[in-house]
C-alpha cells in the first residue's frame, strides 16, 4: 500500500486514500466485535430461530433501502461528507441503543429493530461515500487500490473477529457473557465512531451531482428485468441470492442451538467463509478477464448449491470449517464477477442508479429468502419433523439444495456475455487444473524468497 500511495503525486488525494484505508479498519474492527456477534447476544434474550434468520433478512432489506434512499438524497447534496459522517455517528451509536436497550428490556425485538436501523443509517450514507470514493481514487489504480485496502480490512477483520470470540468464550466461562456483549458492543460503537477522524480528514473534490432531468427510474428497471439481457442477469444473481439465504441465515441458529458449539469455535466457522473470499479474489480476476465474467459465475453458480448439501450432510467442526474455506473460494469468484458484470453491462452514466437498484431487488430477495427459511424452520421445530435421520434445520438446508439447484439450472441460460472473451476451458479446470498450478506457482514463489532471505543471512 505505500508503494501504490507514494506514485500518487497530489498530496491531497495521497492522505485522503490512506485515512480511508484508516476508515476500513475501523469499520472491521467495528464488525468484527459487534456485527458478527448480533445473533449470539440476541440468542442470550431467548431469541427463536424465526428471529435469528430474520434479524439478517430486514439487515439485509435495510441495507438495500438505505442504499436507495441515499442515491435519491445525492440529487439534492452540496457536500458529500457531512452526510457522510453524520451517517457514521449514527451507525456507531446505534450499538450503544442495541446493547443497553435489550438488556433493559430483556427482548430480542428491540435489538433487531435497533440493528437494523443501524445497518440502513450507515448505508444511507453509502452512494454520498462512493461518489466521493470514485472522484479520490486515480482510475489506472482503482483496482489496485481496492484490492490492497480489501485485504487491510480482511485481516482487521479476521483478528477482530477472533478476539471477539475469546472475549466472548472468557466471558461465558467467569459467569459475565452479559458484560462480555457490553464491552465488545462498547468498543465497537467507539470504534465505528472513530471513523469520523479520518472521514474528516479526507480531501473532498468539488461534487457533480447528477442530471435529474435524465435519472433512471426505478420503474424503468423493473420494466427491463425480462426483456434485456441485464435484466436477465439481475433475475439470475436474485434467484442465487434468495435460495442462498433460506438456509445462510439459519446457520448461527444451527451452530449455537443444535450443535452448541463454543464461541470460539463459533467465530471460527463463520469468519472463515467470509475472510477467505477477500484472499482468494485474486485467482478468480485474471479468469474473468481471460473467459468472461458469465462463465465464471456459471462456474461458481453450479457449486453453490452442493454447499448447502454439505451442511446438509455432515455436522463434523472439522467437515463444516473445510465447507467454509471452499465456500470461500467459490463465493470470491462469484461476487467479484457479478460485480465486474455490471460494470461491463451498464454505461457509466446510470452505473450509481443501476448499481442501487440491483441491490435493492437482490436484498429483497435475501429477505424474502430469509422469511421462508425461518418460517418453514420455526414450523418444522414445532412439529419435530425427523426424515431419514436429518432434523429441522438440516432438512430445511436440503430444502435449499434443491431450490438453488433448480433455479440455477432455470436461469443460468438467460443472459450472455457482454464483452469478447476466449472460448473457456471446461468446470474442471477451474477447480482442478488451475489450482493445481495456481499453488505450484505461488509455493515457488514462496521459496525463492525462502532463499533470498537465507542468502542475506549468509552474507551477514
């Protein structure tokens, strides 16, 4: 990161960049105390399952909003930033509300409803962020830059996470989990409001806003989502996204009440699939460049079923930590080519208002796929429905399997490639052939600087 900050020759933009990468940590570390950890402190409250798989489906749905409501208020701003930061405040202060509130009231409700208004404050501000963003970061090195700010955050991330889980795990242990949620949901409400230092800092450019005489509506989108090809494409990630979320959201509830893991173990599992999607982008970007964007996610997409039938099929720690790290590798490709997608797709003039809208419909759709996992896990819980040996929460992830598998199969074929791309190699040489040497390249790698190092010493 320094060597990509020190090329940048306006010292301006140069500090800008590096307080936002000052930013994401913050962020991360925020989510790694808090955010990853809302379903344990709301479990403690005696929250069902139904409530578990719905706290991320509204967070999800508030996220979406948020994000249209704020591309809407970007048409009416003069500075990006206040809103920005007011924003900011907000969301971190929200975990303070989140904490003493429950814990006033004893109900799980009232977190939800408060993280969820936390999750739509940040992401109101989100569009102003990314305008802003997008006029800081040098074109020739946006990809550079996020990628290297990306992994910043994945570490922050992974680190948080995992303190977090031994807080919590210590905490548990000397009779005070209660005081454990406090601290963690404390510090990550200082943390998050500690961004507004290197938001402050950052250098705004003078703002375009955006022509409203030619704004692309809402209604326009929903018209174009059968009869063009990125229509298609949206219906396409939405049918993923939907069938994902039936059985995603019912994890923690699957971990924590039928497994009874630990809260280290906990933290283990789901910050595996999460920190390694960031590590693995890289392999993933020079195949979509070299094949198109759509084979990748047809690649992926085909793989995203059968993990679900993974979680169906075994309950092993040690077979569901070896299902995140390739659930990892698998959703690296599939999100990093869906985003390359729309920037493919769509001319950069309507990119910002396409952009909010297609994750407006997607998170609709992980809402709704949340409300049907819980809703059909809550009513299978209460009839203690057992078939051949697999329980409530297992049945409704084969439930999953076959709804991602069918509307993969359904909707995979819908849309094409928009840009030119070789003719790609069969599936198996994304996840066999490829790997294999992708490995061999970077173990060689690895060993030559092995003996560069030992060199040195040796001349010493």
């Amino acid at each position: 990161m320094e060597k990509l900050l020190n090329s940048i020759e306006d010292s301006k933009v140069r500090n800008s960049l590096l307080n936002s990468v000052r930013d994401g940590v913050l962020w991360a570390i925020m989510f790694g105390f808090a955010e990853n950890y809302i379903v344990p402190f709301l479990f403690y409250f005696q929250a069902s399952v139904f409530l578990s798989s719905l706290v991320q489906g509204v967070s999800q749905f508030s996220l979406g909003l948020g994000q249209l409501t704020g591309a809407k208020i970007l048409l009416f701003l003069r500075r990006r930033k206040n809103l920005v930061r007011g924003m900011v405040f907000l969301h971190g202060f929200s975990w303070i509300l989140i904490f003493f509130l429950t814990w006033k009231t004893g109900n799980p409700w009232v977190g939800m409803v408060l993280f969820s208004l936390g999750i739509f404050a940040s992401n109101l501000g989100s569009p102003a962020w990314a305008s802003w963003m997008n006029d800081l970061v040098p074109p020739r090195q946006r990809g550079v830059f996020w990628g290297k700010r990306n992994r910043i955050i994945g570490l922050a991330q992974f680190i948080s996470i995992l303190t977090g889980g031994v807080v919590l795990f210590l905490g548990k242990r000397a009779g005070h989990e209660l005081t454990s949620f406090g601290i963690l949901f404390l510090l990550a409400a200082a943390a998050r409001i500690s961004c507004l230092m290197p938001l402050s800092r950052q250098y705004e450019p003078e703002f375009h806003k955006p022509d409203r005489e030619s704004e692309f509506h809402f209604y326009v989108f929903l018209g174009k989502l059968f009869n063009t090809n990125f229509g298609r494409f949206t219906l396409f990630v939405m049918g993923i996204n939907f069938s994902v979320y039936v059985s995603a959201s019912l994890i923690p509830a699957y971990l924590l009440k039928v497994l009874k893991v630990g809260y280290l173990e906990y933290s283990l599992i789901t910050m595996t699939s999460a920190i390694l999607t960031l590590m693995f982008m890289p392999y993933w970007g020079p195949l979509a460049d070299r094949y198109g964007n759509r084979r990748v996610l047809v690649a992926t997409g085909l793989v995203i079923p059968f993990l679900a039938l993974g979680w169906t099929l075994f309950s092993s720690l040690w077979a569901l930590l070896a299902i995140q790290i390739f659930s990892g590798f698998v959703w690296a490709g599939f999100n990093l080519c869906m985003s390359n997608y729309i920037y493919d797709a769509v001319r950069p003039v309507n990119l910002p208002k396409i952009y909010a809208y297609f994750n407006t419909l997607n998170t609709f759709s992980m809402f709704t796929g949340t409300l049907v996992g819980g809703a059909l896990a809550d009513l299978l819980i209460h009839w203690d429905v057992r078939i051949a040996g697999l329980g409530p929460l297992r049945l409704v992830f084969f439930l999953s399997f076959l709804i991602r598998l069918g509307l993969f199969l359904m909707l995979q074929g819908r849309f094409k490639e928009v840009r030119p791309a070789e003719t790609s190699p069969p599936i198996r040489y994304f996840y066999v052939d490829k790997p294999r040497t992708y490995l061999m390249a970077r173990f060689r790698r690895g060993t030559l600087r092995l003996k560069r190092v030992s060199r040195l010493f040796k001349r010493e």
